[in-house]
C-alpha cells in the first residue's frame, strides 16, 4: 500500500483508476464487505476487474477529493454535496456504532456529516440508482 498526503481528504465516491485506493467489495448480498487496509490498484486490477460487471458496481474506491475540481464540489459550502444528496436520497439514520472503515480517518463524508455519511455509505452501489429513479 503506497503512503497518501496525511493533509488529503479522501473522496469514497472514486472513479476506477490506477492509483485509486480499494476499500470495499460488494458482497452477494450487495452491502460493502469493508477491507482491514486500502489496497492501491493498478492497470493490472482493473483490466481483471473488468472482465464481466463494471468494476465500480463490485468494488468502492476512494482517491483525493478534487474539492472544486469535481462537480459535485458544493462552491458555497466549501464541502461534497454528494453526500448531502445521499442523506436526503437513502436517510439511514445514525448508527451508536460504526463499522471498521479503512479511509474514514480521511474520509471527506465522513470529515463532513461524521456517522450520518457512513449510514448511507454502504447504500451507494445498492439502491442509489433506485432511489435516484424515483425521484425524476
């Protein structure tokens, strides 16, 4: 596993890219089996990975957050409004007990709605699509 900037947030929305941190696998009943320690992917993973289902439907990455670089960047906010939107999408409440989480030290949810964002972590892959679907 390769050292990150201990000043780097880290965004747990990732694209599937060389250098990305893996830190969860969707188990068979599609919540995120969360690994001890993030695994730094290379061209080798992803071209395996991508045999069959899209790697980012399998697997969570996490990589830096591009804060105003990315379009989810709430400018105003200076914060993600993705996991704002997650919150209002999916509404898992706050769990008195979080899981192990190998990025949440670095975690930009997690820096910004603490164990509110990590309720609704595990539904990302799984039923944001629906959610999202229903909505329009």
């Amino acid at each position: 596993m390769e050292a990150s900037n201990k000043n780097d947030t880290l965004c747990p929305s990732y694209v599937t890219k060389p250098g990305a941190q893996l830190f969860g696998i969707v188990n068979a009943n599609g919540f995120i089996n969360y690994l001890e320690n993030t695994l730094v992917i290379n061209e080798s993973f992803i071209e395996e990975a991508s045999k069959g289902k899209d790697p980012g439907a399998r697997f969570r990455f996490a990589g830096n957050c591009a804060k105003s670089g990315c379009n989810h960047w709430d400018g105003t906010g200076h914060q993600c409004g993705l996991i704002n939107t997650m919150i209002a999408l999916v509404g898992n409440e706050e769990s008195e007990a979080l899981q192990h989480c190998p990025i949440r030290a670095k975690c930009r949810w997690y820096a910004q709605q603490k164990g509110l964002a990590c309720a609704q972590c595990n539904e990302i892959i799984r039923n944001i699509e629906t959610k999202m679907v229903a909505l329009e």
